[in-house]
C-alpha cells in the first residue's frame, strides 16, 4: 500500500510541478519572448485554465472508463507537451504546448485523488489526502530552487525538458504498481446525479472554500517573482524564498490528523490562510517592503492551505455515492479556473505592489474563511446524521 500511494504521489506531482518549477523563471522567460509580465504570467494562467478545464472529461472517463487507461494516457499527453514547451519558438506556441501538458496533468491529479478514496474509506479520507498532499508538495517545494538553478544555470527550456523526461520516467516506474480496479458509474445514471451533486451544500461550499484557498495562493505565487525581483533577489534567491511557502503548507499537511478529529479541518485551514492574508495587508499598509514582509505572512497562508486541501477533497471524494472521479473533476477544475482568472485578473493591475496584491488576497481570503467555515459545520452535521 506505502508503495502505491507513492506511485500515486508521484503522479499527482507532475501537475504542480509545471507551475511551480516555472514560477522563478518567469523574467527570463518574458525577456526572451520580449514580452511584458503579464505575457510571462500567461504561461502560469494557460496552464491552470487547462488543468482545470480537462479535469471536467478526466473525471467522468475515470468513472466510467476506469482509472488505469485515463492516468496512462495522461502521462504521455503530459510529456509531450512538456517536449513542446522546450522547443516553442514563440509565445503563443509556448501557450499550445502548455495547455497539452495540462491536459495531461489533469488525468493525474483525478485519478490519484479518486484512488486514494477506492483504497481506504471515509474514516481514512482526510488524513490519507493529506499524506498524498504531504508527499506531493515536496517535489513542488523543491520546484522554485530546482526550477531557479536551472534558469540560471542553462535557461528557462531546460525546465520543460526537464519534466518531459521526469514524466517519461514515471510513466515507466508506476505503471505497474497501479492497481487495476475500479468503480464506475453508469452513463444513464450520470445526469440525475449531477444535478443532486451541485445541490449539496458539503460539496458546493468545500469547493468554493478550496477555490478560493487556491486563488489566495497562485496570486501571490504568480506576483512574488516580480516583486522579489525588484527587492533584489535573483532566480535562485526567488526560489528558496518560494520554498519556505511551500514548507508552511507541507507542515499544514501533517497539522490534518489532528485538526479533523473535531470535524472543522476545514475551518481551522481556511481561517488561518484569512489570517496570513490580513497579516500581508497590515505590512503592506504600514509600507513595509522586504522579503520578509512579503514573505512572511504567506507562510501562514501556505500552512492554512495546507490543513484545508485534504480536508476540503475528503468531504468532496464522498460527497455523492459512486460519484468520486466527477465530483474530484468538477472540484478540481473550479480550483484551477478560480486561480487562473485570479491571476490572470491581477495581472492587468499596473503597477504590481505588495499593497495591491494584499488587498486583492484579503478579498479571495474572506471568501475562503466563510465558505470553509460554513463547509466545515454542513460536512459535522451530515456525519452526525449518519451516526
């Protein structure tokens, strides 16, 4: 079992790691194609609107072809489009092969969210979600710096080519620890029980909560090269500082176990991601402009996502019986597409400045601490109506 829900790790990896290893090579990147930031940030903004899009056929083709084929051929789709990035010779090819690469990543993302469900039960969700999370978020942790040595060693298209072979790599090596089995649904009852699934309010609120902790996130995460630039650290400093985040939510991740014997995991990581949030408004108000105080309160941001992923898909994965891939699809596409249109929205902001990132963050955040809150009190309700 340890074997798999690394193979599983593993796979779900490749998704976040094509935007996190990118992140600190973004100025070069913009250099390159003589475009602006917010043509570099597109690159960021296209892959998460394709993560999110196709998550919407990957999770129906889960449930209804099986998880095996569906992660297999998502994997192939993934390196190839990595291959495509490295080669690009312009902007709006880099852009095509991005949406590819997401395409592929979001098989990945589904299938080991539903299969983490398929192996161990409702008891077990929210704490084996957060070991996935746990493991996932270290290769994304080391992203930046990975992605930041890079550029500065050999350029940004050493990055891409780089996850072209890792996903080759791992294509090879999990493919026959998958295990085969699956749930399926049935194409004739899919319909009903999508309405009934938009209709609950656990998988409705936990979905608006993880979207909007996500947007909270990548905001900062697309702005912080830029702004870190302009304190003058260069790619390699940017994706250490980068690290710490991630650091924060990889110890959010161990935080779960403990926080979701209460019932309110999700509460207890969306407030404290509101919490980081007005912290980053305070410096910024008060004209405070440093690495540490850009840095500093997103920590507290990245630990509270941390406790609310796991806890948000555990309270999704079993919202709707036999339902698992689209309800992880739909959830997951929000997510990305919320973060995308964040971004992509921040973007057109000009100047960029701590201030104007805060403030955007606190309106994201407020958003994310009522609906985990709420999401946490329906997800306590319903499993005291089941006992």
């Amino acid at each position: 079992m340890n074997g798999t829900m690394l193979a599983l790790a593993m796979v779900a990896a490749l998704g976040s790691m094509a935007i996190h290893m990118l992140v600190p090579a973004l100025p070069q990147l913009a250099a390159d194609f003589a475009t602006d930031p917010h043509g570099a940030q597109l690159a960021i903004s296209i892959y998460m609107i394709g993560l999110g899009a196709a998550q919407l056929v990957a999770g129906p083709a889960v449930d209804r072809l099986g998880r095996r084929p569906v992660l297999l051929c998502g994997l192939a789709l993934y390196g190839l489009g990595a291959l495509g990035c490295a080669l690009a010779g312009s902007l709006p090819m880099l852009l095509a092969a991005r949406a590819l690469q997401a395409a592929g990543g979001a098989a990945g993302v589904v299938t080991a969210r539903v299969m983490v469900g398929d192996l161990f039960g409702r008891e077990e969700a929210a704490a084996r979600q957060a070991t996935l999370m746990t493991i996932v978020l270290i290769s994304p942790a080391l992203a930046p710096v990975v992605g930041g040595f890079l550029t500065a060693l050999a350029g940004w298209r050493t990055i891409p080519a780089v996850l072209a072979v890792v996903a080759l790599g791992v294509l090879a090596l999990v493919g026959p620890r998958l295990p085969h089995a699956a749930r399926e649904t049935s194409t004739a009852k899919a319909a009903p029980d999508l309405g009934r699934l938009l209709g609950n309010a656990r998988f409705t609120l936990a979905t608006l909560a993880m979207a909007s902790a996500s947007s909270t996130l990548y905001m900062f995460l697309a702005s912080a090269p830029f702004l870190l630039r302009d304190e003058g650290l260069d790619p390699r400093r940017i994706g250490i500082a980068l690290l710490v985040v991630a650091a924060a939510s990889i110890g959010g991740t161990r935080m779960v176990r403990h926080v979701s014997r209460g019932g309110y995991g999700l509460g207890i990581g969306t407030g404290l991601i509101f919490a980081g949030a007005c912290g980053a408004g305070l410096l910024a108000g008060m004209g405070l402009h440093s690495p540490a105080a850009l840095i500093g309160p997103i920590v507290l941001v990245g630990l509270g996502a941390g406790v609310a992923g796991p806890s948000a898909m555990a309270i999704i994965v079993f919202a709707e019986e036999s339902m698992a891939g689209t309800a992880t699809s739909i959830a997951g596409a929000t997510q990305m597409l919320a973060s995308a249109g964040a971004t992509l929205a921040l973007g057109l902001i000009a100047p960029m400045s701590s201030w104007r990132l805060a403030l955007a963050m606190l309106a994201t955040a407020a958003v994310c601490a009522c609906a985990g809150w709420r999401g946490s009190r329906a997800a306590k309700a319903y499993e005291a109506e089941q006992s």
